[in-house]
C-alpha cells in the first residue's frame, strides 16, 4: 500500500484540473502558474487513489531533466516506495527508442540497432555523396554546409511522417497531377521546385539505405518508425494501449506532427490523455514544432464534439502583476492564440518595468550596467540575483563591457569557448597526434593559418593520395578500422 501523500495546497484553477480524471483534457496554463507540478500531482492522485498502478501511466516531456525531475518528485512524494523503473516517465525520443528496440524484428532491424547522432548521420551522407547526382539543386562551395541542408531536410520529411516510401510515392504520382492543370496554371518556379524535389529523392533513398545496411536509426526515427509500425500492426498498438491505460504530455505546445500522432495513436482506446501547455510559449517551431497541435487538440478525429474539457490554471506564481501585465499586452495581438487572463498569485510582490532606447548597442549595455550598480548599491540586491537575458551571439560583446564596468558575472548556455578557431584548431592537431588519417582534422590544419593552402589544393592532394596509395594498404586500413 502506498503511504499517504501530504495535502499540497492548490488554487481552485489547479484543484479543478486535478479533479478530471478520466477522459481528454487540456490544461491551458500561464507562465509561471507551476503547470509541470499539476501534471505530476495529477499523476500522483492516479497512483494514490489505487486508479491505476505506476506502471500503468505513461508521462512524455522534451528534455531528459524535465523527465528525471518529474520522476524523482513522484518517487519522493510516494515515499519511496515505488521503484524508478516502474515509471515510465521519459522524453519523446527515450520512449520511442524503446518501442523500437522492442519490435526492432518487426521494422527488419536487428535487435541490436544503434542510435545514431547527428554527426554520424552527416558523415553518412558524406560517404555516399559521390552517388548523388545534381543538375537543378545547387551544391555550393561549402560541402559540409550543404550536406547540413540535406540532413535537415531529411530529418524535416521525418518529423512530418513522411518516410522515403511516401515521398517516392509523391514524385511518381506529382507528373499527372501537374498534368491536370491548365498549361499556364503552373510556372517555371513550381516546376523547378519539382525537379529539385525528384533529385532530392535519391538523397533520401541512399541515406535511408547506408543506414539500413548498417542497422542503424536516427533522430527522427525514434518518433517516424513506432508510428508507423503502430498503423501497420493493429495488435502491437493494442499492446501498448493496454500498458498505458493512462497518458500525460508536459509542454505539448512543442510537439511536432509526428509526436501529436503517437499520443493520438496511443489514446485510442481509453482516451485518458491530458495534455498540458501554453501556446503563448512555442517557440520551436523552427525545429518543426506547431501551436497548433495544442490550439486544435480537441479538434482531433479521435475525439467526438466536446469531449476534451479545457481548464485554465491562469495564477503566475513567479512574476509581479505589471511584468505579467507588459508580457500579457506583448503577446494578445496574436491571432492564433487561446485567450487568457494571467493574475499574479502574491499581489503584494514588488516588480517594475523600465524600458529605455539608446543609440547603439554599446550605449544600451552601458545603460543596463548602470542599472545593475544601481541595484547593488542603492536596493540592497546581489550580483547573483541579477539575469540579463540575450541571444548567444551578444555574449563576447556583453562580456566586454562588464568586464570594463567590474560587474563580476557566469555565462550560462555559452559554447562558443570550444567554436574559436584556435580552440578548433587545438582540437584538431590532438586527433591527428592520435589519428594522422582523421580527414576532417588534416583539412582544417592544412587551410589553416599555418599552411594556408586552398580547396583545389586540397582537392588535388586528397585524389593523388587515393591514387598513389596500394589497394592492398587501403584494405589493410579498412580491415584495421573495422576492428577497432
């Protein structure tokens, strides 16, 4: 028998969501109005209540720490007494890689598939890419960029579920229905496109077939291929719809279609599926994530009219009223948007809004530096309760003037230390003394300041070392590679 949890005090926004046990839900909630907690008290009242075993309930969020803090707050709310590996409390991709390992028979993959990532991915692309023919679709200069398109693209068609079979359907089927329009419905840019799309398809087909041979996986099929094996074999979603009878999705404003699509998929039997978001807060929709999967999730075949409840937890528990106020007037001009009237829960907590504009950028951070002191000296604040929030690329050019100003303060988030040139360049020179063959390195040494020798140059070297090197050597090396 699990121990009784401690009553935790809730709003009467938060007590109503709690109270929806069964059937779809949809938790709208502001920023700051502790949605993440919801859902894992919701989840714990499930337990509790003896309405489903731990094992029952299937959590999905973004990022492993979103994961391991929610398990982690379940197991210590339960007294410990349910293990970890009960919980199937995982990111997106960790859920999917599992049903793919389980059934990996079933997708013709061997059981000991491997995760690959995105640099293993693009040097797939790499080794095949001599295959590749282009006429329409411009390469370039820089490979290595343009091989960065062609993984994006790839990864894109996956997060849309679009897999190679479908888009090979589409070129073969896409000539007769350009066809049926009138011969000047269509332009020479829709034709174009067109053709870069067919060239385009051998990309695909080749990247998908190395990988295949290879029995490997990538990004994008940790969420393509369960789909898939779920719509072709009816009894193996059964499978998993009677495991988890019970379905929470934290941040559902950042799924993508194909991730909206294993929930649906998923729900299908009991329908006990809530999902929690704020649509005022997708931002990932560069990476293939759409609002619109929470905007509409009631709208989804799956549910009949009116059957997925909606609830507001609307108190922000970590803002002052006015900068809820300026953020509120910020985003309500949105067309595309669920309304909302954000309140602050503590109504005595002091916060101001300042705005200023200056010049240039450098005036502006002599501003916000004269802020900082001014906090410190005058209101009693420390440095490490100050944040200062920008776009990476302003790092150096913020570092500058505190460092000017004596304002002591932590980089968080910053990489750009190991993206220098010297710092690559050190790098490089580690792997030659380890590997003298490592290709990527030698060209980076080699243009380099030192050397300074030019592409055709390297070209030229790179075909004279093939041709020069004994085929018997070149084996020894593959079999020497393959070994290791």
């Amino acid at each position: 028998m699990i121990g009784e949890i401690k009553e935790v005090k809730h709003t009467e926004e938060q007590k109503a969501a709690l109270s929806h046990i069964y059937g779809p839900s949809r938790i709208i909630a502001c920023a700051g109005s502790g949605k993440t907690t919801v859902l894992t008290d919701k989840i714990l009242r499930v337990i509790e209540e003896g309405i489903a075993q731990p094992f029952q309930i299937l959590a999905l969020t973004f990022t492993n720490k979103a994961a391991q803090n929610m398990k982690e707050r379940v197991i210590r709310k339960l007294q410990g007494e349910v293990d970890e590996h009960e919980l199937q409390i995982s990111t997106f991709h960790s859920f999917g890689y599992d049903i793919i390992r389980e059934n990996s028979l079933l997708m013709g993959l061997d059981t000991n598939v491997r995760l690959i990532g995105r640099a293993e991915s693009w040097q797939l692309l790499y080794e095949i890419f001599d295959d590749f023919v282009f006429h329409k679709v411009k390469i370039g200069l820089n490979i290595g960029g343009f091989l960065d398109h062609l993984l994006d693209y790839i990864l894109d068609l996956k997060d849309h579920l679009i897999d190679f079979e479908t888009y090979e359907k589409f070129i073969i089927r896409r000539p007769q229905e350009i066809a049926a329009f009138p011969s000047d419905a269509l332009g020479k840019e829709e034709e174009e496109v067109f053709e870069k799309q067919k060239e385009l398809l051998q990309v695909y087909q080749g990247y998908e077939e190395i990988k295949f041979r290879n029995n490997y996986i990538d990004h994008g099929d940790q969420i393509m291929l369960p789909v898939r094996l779920f719509r072709e074999r009816p009894a193996i979603l059964a499978r998993y719809q009677n495991r988890f009878p019970f379905i929470f999705v934290d941040e559902y404003q950042d799924t993508n279609i194909a991730q909206a699509e294993l929930v649906y998929l998923l729900a299908g039997q009991s329908k006990n599926v809530t999902v929690v978001g704020d649509d005022d807060q997708g931002i990932y929709g560069w990476r293939g994530a759409t609002i619109q999967n929470f905007l509409h999730f009631g709208d989804a075949p799956l549910f009949g009219p009116g059957e997925v409840k909606d609830f507001r937890i609307q108190s922000n528990f970590r803002s002052g009223q006015r900068i809820i106020d300026v953020a509120s007037r910020t985003v309500e001009a949105n067309l595309q948007r669920v309304k909302k009237i954000p309140q602050a829960y503590h109504r005595d907590q002091r916060s101001e809004v300042y705005a200023f504009v200056r010049d240039s950028f450098a005036q502006e951070m002599g501003q916000v530096a004269h802020q900082i002191r001014k906090l410190v000296a005058e209101q009693g604040y420390g440095y490490r309760d100050i944040a200062v929030l920008c776009r990476r690329k302003l790092f150096e050019l913020i570092s500058e003037v505190f460092n000017r100003e004596g304002i002591p303060y932590e980089l968080i988030g910053d990489r750009s230390f190991f993206y220098r040139p010297e710092i690559l360049d050190a790098i490089s020179w580690l792997r030659l003394t380890r590997d003298p063959n490592h290709g990527i390195s030698l060209v980076r040494i080699l243009q380099g300041e030192r050397f300074k020798i030019c592409d055709r140059d390297i070209f030229f070297l790179a075909q004279q070392a093939q041709e020069s090197t004994p085929k018997s050597s070149l084996e020894a090396e593959r079999r020497q590679t393959l070994s290791l």
